[in-house]
C-alpha cells in the first residue's frame, strides 16, 4: 500500500463517509484488516519465535526484542481498535453504557496503560501457549478447540452469535462463525 493510499483510507475513517457500494463502513473495515494483521501474522509469528526461544539452547537479544515488538504490536492495535469505538460520539450516543469508558481527560495516558498492560498479557499468554507446544501439540490444539466451542456455545445460547452485517441466509452463519473466532482470538491475546 502505498503512502497516498494509507491517507486516503485513513481519511475515509476520519470522515466517517461510506462508498454506496462498500459492504460495511471505513472503521469497520479498518479494524477487520487490523484483526486480520493481528491473527495471521502477529499471533503466529510470536508462537513460533517464542517457541524457538524456549527451545534454544542461546537466547540473543534481538529475538528477544522482536517477541517484544510483535506482543506490543498486537497491543497497539487491539488498543487502538478499543480507543477508536470509544472515542466515537455516534456509538456514546446509542450505547452509553458500553461506549464511554475513556473519559475525556488524560486520554492518552489511559491509552499508554491500556497498550502496557496488552502488551504484558499478550507476552504472558505467548508463552503459556509455547509452553503447552512444547509439552504436546494434542493438548495445544484439544485446549484452544475446547476454548473457542465453549465460547462459539455461550454466543449461540445467548443469541448473540450472529452479526449485524448486511448478509442473508447461510452466508451470514458462516461469516459470523468467522469473526467470532477472530474476535475471541485476539480478545484472549
């Protein structure tokens, strides 16, 4: 993506204004690529390098750092996706009790605690997931599935697994099926 387009696209958002052809709005566009980034190259990436560090029988502080930089990646664009919801005056207005919860003042501070104290969970739970690879690739695997159908279960009880996106019939299961997953996998990261 070039720099002219990354403007663009970022002065979509700021306006708010959507394209009578585009299937959901800039800032949920945004954040879907920001959850995509996250999913299939931070969250992976971190596991793997984690992994080879426990593994190694030297530890050199440059893959040391990049674990680092990739958990506070993670984290930066988690609290962005957080602080862009919360900060837009639209959603303050139809759902107060949700949206609100950074107030006014000290915004950034707030942020900076919120990006902190991500980037430390996501590290804590990058090696809790290595740990449990290098114990056995079974119990990884029988732990996240079990993990993600408790979570898939709950949303479909309480009726909530569907979004509200513009989609009809079979389509509109799967797509939510999808994001679900996505969503519950970088909440838990």
């Amino acid at each position: 993506m070039s720099l002219s387009t990354a403007a663009v696209d970022a002065m979509r958002v700021a306006d708010g204004k959507q394209a009578d052809n585009a299937f959901v709005d800039p800032q949920s566009e945004l954040t879907y690529t920001k959850c995509c980034e996250i999913c299939g190259e931070s969250i992976p990436s971190s596991i793997l390098q984690t992994y080879a560090v426990l593994h190694s029988s030297e530890v050199d502080g440059a893959v040391v750092f990049s674990i680092f930089s990739s958990a506070s990646a993670i984290a930066f664009a988690s609290s962005t996706i957080s602080l862009d919801y919360d900060i837009d005056p639209v959603k303050r207005i139809t759902s107060p009790s949700f949206y609100g919860y950074l107030p006014n003042e000290n915004r950034m501070v707030i942020f900076l605690l919120m990006m902190m104290m991500s980037t430390f969970h996501v590290l804590l739970k990058v090696i809790a997931f290595s740990l449990m690879l290098s114990l056995s690739q079974v119990w990884l695997i029988l732990y996240i599935v079990g993990d993600m159908s408790l979570y898939l279960i709950y949303k479909t009880a309480r009726g909530e697994m569907r979004y509200a996106l513009r989609l009809s019939g079979v389509f509109s299961w799967i797509t939510s099926f999808i994001f679900r997953i996505v969503v519950k996998s970088i909440s838990d990261l």
